[in-house]
C-alpha cells in the first residue's frame, strides 16, 4: 500500500510540473496586453455632451444667509467641576483641542459617566485631560477603568484628586 501512495505521488507531481510549463513568449504577449490596456486613458473617451456643467449659484436668500447674528446658538455642555480632596479619578484620554475635549467628555456624560475636563500645561503647551468619575479607592477606580476599557475600547489612567 505504501509502494502504491508513493508511485502515485511521483506521478502526480509529473503530471503538475509538465502540465503548469508555460511558453515564456505567450507569458509576455498576455502581460504587455494586461498593461497597455490598463493605461487607456477613460477621461479622453468622455463624450463632450457628457462633460459636467458647473453648478449654478444659489443667491442668497435672507433665509439661506448665515451670519453670527442668524446662526444657531449652540448651548454650552455644563461639565462637572473637578473632584476635589481624597479619592481617584479615571482619565480616558488628553489632547490640545478644547472643543474636542468637551465633545469627549460629553460622550461619556451620555454614558452614563461623570465626566469633566481639566487643564494642565506641560512645557508651555495646554492640554485638555477628560476624566471620569470620583472614586473613593485605588480598587475602585481600576474597577471602574477596566469597565471602561473594556465597553469603549480606550486606554486609562488612575490619577489621585487634587
């Protein structure tokens, strides 16, 4: 039985190598025809009838003209203060950007999280921390940042409340 799976195997592997040879000149023919068609330029062939006209302009309407005085005002998201005194907090992450800040912030205010911003300056640059919550101990706040972690996909830091 042995002899017979290794004969058979020999045959087929002949059978593969003779059968996958294939003549390097039509090789080449295909792949200069794969190119050249490849390269056709489709803009070109755009019929002129079929070309896009530019839009034409809107004039503006009192009602269509946004000004500072017509624009909607956006109510400012009220953020909790920072905890102060003993306990630890959650940051969920920092940046530069103060609006992006309190967008974050607010995501995680619709959480269901108590959520607010802080400032620090770090070689003369200011950046925005979000941080959650007011924890009581260390094991509760690292309780709280694995949940975190784990339902939102974000990394996090135990800092203590000053």
């Amino acid at each position: 039985m042995r002899a017979i799976g290794i004969v058979l195997s020999i045959f087929l592997l002949i059978i593969c190598f003779n059968g996958c040879s294939k003549d390097e000149d039509a090789v080449a023919e295909l792949e200069q025809d794969a190119l050249e068609s490849q390269t056709t330029d489709y803009l070109d062939e755009t019929p002129a009838e079929e070309t896009a006209s530019p839009m034409e302009e809107v004039p503006e309407t009192p009602e269509t003209a946004m000004t500072p005085e017509t624009a909607p005002v956006e109510e400012p998201i009220e953020m909790p203060s920072q905890p102060e005194g003993e306990g630890y907090t959650i940051q969920v992450a920092a940046g530069t950007n103060p609006a992006y800040a309190r967008y974050l912030a607010g995501i995680f205010m619709d959480r269901g999280y108590e959520a607010f911003v802080t400032e620090a300056i770090i070689d003369g640059e200011t950046f925005y921390r979000i941080r959650v919550g007011n924890y009581a101990t260390l094991t509760e706040a690292r309780n709280a940042g694995t949940e975190i972690q784990d339902k939102f996909s974000t990394d996090f830091w135990i800092d203590n409340n000053i």
